[in-house]
C-alpha cells in the first residue's frame, strides 16, 4: 500500500516503520523542519544538549515497547528525581515523601505543592480538572526519592532523543519531507493515513475548538559550572513559571566545565504561544471529551488519528509508542483479512 504519516513524532515514526517492515511505501510530512515532535533534542554551541521542548524522560514497565525503541538506541540508565524549592530556599523531594511531609506539614502538601502548580499549568482550580492529573504524583509515605519509582525501564538515548528518531526512519521504504504541512486532500493520493495534526484542526473547527495547555520555554545559558543539585526543580510560587531543567545534570548531556545550560517553564493557553498545543485538557466534567467524540465519530474510513493531538490524550512517550504498535498492527491483521 501507499501510506500517508502526518507527524513525524513517536507516534508516527513508530507507524512508519512497522509498515515500511512489512513492505508498505511510507511517506511522512511534518510542518516543522525537523524530525522528533516535541522529543526534538540538540547540542548548543556549549556541547549541552537541550530538548527543545521541555525534558523527556523514557521511563516504563512495558516490555515489548521497551525492547521494540532498543532496537534503534543504546541507553544510559537514569533513574529521574525532582526538587521542590520552598519559600525560604529549602529542597524538598518531589512526589512528596514522608521527609518532604515532616519539613512543611502533611496538611499543607496539597496548598503548596500542588494548588498552585495546578493552576498556573492549566490555568484552573485544581478541582476543575480530572483527579487522573494528579494521581500522576502521587503523595508517598515512605523515604522514596524518585520520580517513577514502579518503572522497570528507566533510561535516557545514549544519542538523543533525535537520533532515535533519526534511525526509526532509516528504512528505503519510507521518505520524509520537512517543512511540510498538512494540505486538504493530500490524502486521497493514498491507501491509508495515519494522522497526528489536531483532529479539530483537520475538520476545520466543525463542532467547535478543543483546548490545550502550551508552553513557553526560556532557555539560557550562563558562565557557571553548575547550579541545581538535580536536573529538575519544581517551584512552589505564585509567579508564572512551574520548573526549571538544568541540562547537565543529565548523564550524557554535556560536561563543559565553566557554562550551564537552564530553560525555565511557563505555561500558558496554547492560543497565546503561536497554537502550540503540549497537554490536552482533562476536565472533570467531561466536556472535552465529548467534543472529541463529535469529531471522532466523522473520521474517513481511509485515516486513523494518532498521538497527542489526534487522540486528545495525555499520552508519555512509552505510551505513544505502545498505542502505535497496537495501532499498527490491528491495521496490518485487517489487511490480511
């Protein structure tokens, strides 16, 4: 068959090669001008490498999606911890720990760590949205200090997150073209789409807009060999910024001895930063998700939506990768049947 892959993500490089295995052509178009979705990664003029879209982090138990990404990358393992930063200048682990519990109060956890994060990230009272948001770091009774402490696989591209990428779509069978966007009717010059573009932008906003939460990246670089004790802090203000990454702090990422490298987060509406949609928004009520069943429910028969933006879920690399295997191969079995 002759493939059309929108995106060229996780999602979409993973889909590409599996199809391109079993001996579909495979194109793939990406309005950016380079590979890798939102896991885009480079090195600046300080041989630090930065992911230009905030730090990714491949953590997972699942076995199959690890094994399948080992094909193409050698890993350095890396197990990931967080520091909130307290009024008064103190470290605290995050997900909150007993010791984290003992410095501020276990009453005061949620008002500190988590009301005002929530509300700068979605830009709602943490009550507005779906408790699944939460559970995502959960409250500990223990000492633990890690971010994903249940992963079995945690580990970091020996090479990047691009040059994983990079080599998922080494197959003869697939042909990428950058700065390429999506151009109505471009599809039907093939047998199947897979497509990663935001499924309310492909039907021109038809029942309505969905909304996302986006961000702001401020990265610099500064003439000091280091300056946080781990690669990520978390800040429990009211000021707009959520965290800081400091990029050496990550093992393989560079080692320069007199600079450093820190981009600083801050969210916003995916409308004020140039429609760049980061995290679908999971309300409570629900209304989001039935929106997106509206448009779910005209999708051609010749195209399935993938990802992020096509799936309207909040989905982690591992996640992505999983779905689009799962993905893959159902579309594989019904073209034998």
């Amino acid at each position: 068959m002759k493939i059309l892959v929108i995106g060229a993500g996780f999602s979409g490089a993973t889909i590409a090669r599996e199809l391109a295995e079993h001996g579909h052509t495979v194109t793939v178009i990406e309005k950016r001008a380079h590979i890798g979705g939102n896991a885009f990664d480079y090195l600046n003029e300080y041989g630090i490498r930065i992911h230009k879209y905030g730090p990714h982090l491949f953590h997972t138990s699942n076995k199959e999606v690890f094994e399948w990404t080992s094909k193409f990358t050698n890993w350095i393992p890396y197990k990931h911890k967080v520091k909130a930063l307290l009024a008064d200048g103190t470290l605290v682990t995050l997900p909150p720990n007993k010791e984290t519990a003992e410095k501020v109060g276990a009453e005061n956890i949620i008002d500190i760590f988590y009301r005002p994060y929530s509300k700068k990230m979605w830009g709602v009272d943490m009550e507005e949205l779906d408790p699944d948001i939460f559970n995502r770091v959960k409250i500990r009774e223990d000492m633990n200090e890690f971010y994903f402490p249940d992963d079995l696989f945690q580990f970091l591209p020996a090479d990047g997150y691009t040059q994983l990428i990079e080599n998922i779509f080494k197959h003869p069978l697939i042909n990428i073209s950058l700065n390429t966007p999506y151009a109505p009717g471009i599809e039907n010059q093939y047998d199947h789409t897979f497509n990663s573009m935001p499924i309310d932008e492909f039907f021109q906003y038809r029942f309505g807009q969905l909304p996302y939460r986006s961000i702001k990246f401020h990265t610099k670089t500064i003439a000091v060999p280091s300056v946080f004790p781990v690669s990520v802090i978390n800040f429990t203000h009211k000021e707009p910024f959520t965290r800081a990454t400091e990029w050496k702090n990550f093992p393989g990422h560079g080692t320069h001895s007199g600079f450093t490298s820190i981009t600083v987060e801050e969210p916003c509406d995916f409308i004020d930063n140039e429609f760049e949609r980061y995290y679908p928004v999971k309300d409570i009520q629900g209304h989001n998700k039935a929106l997106y069943k509206k448009y779910q429910n005209i999708i051609p028969s010749k195209m399935t939506f993938i990802g992020r933006c096509g799936l309207y879920a909040y989905l982690d690399m591992h996640q992505a990768i999983s779905s689009a295997l799962k993905i893959t191969k159902d579309f594989i079995d019904n073209a034998k049947s």
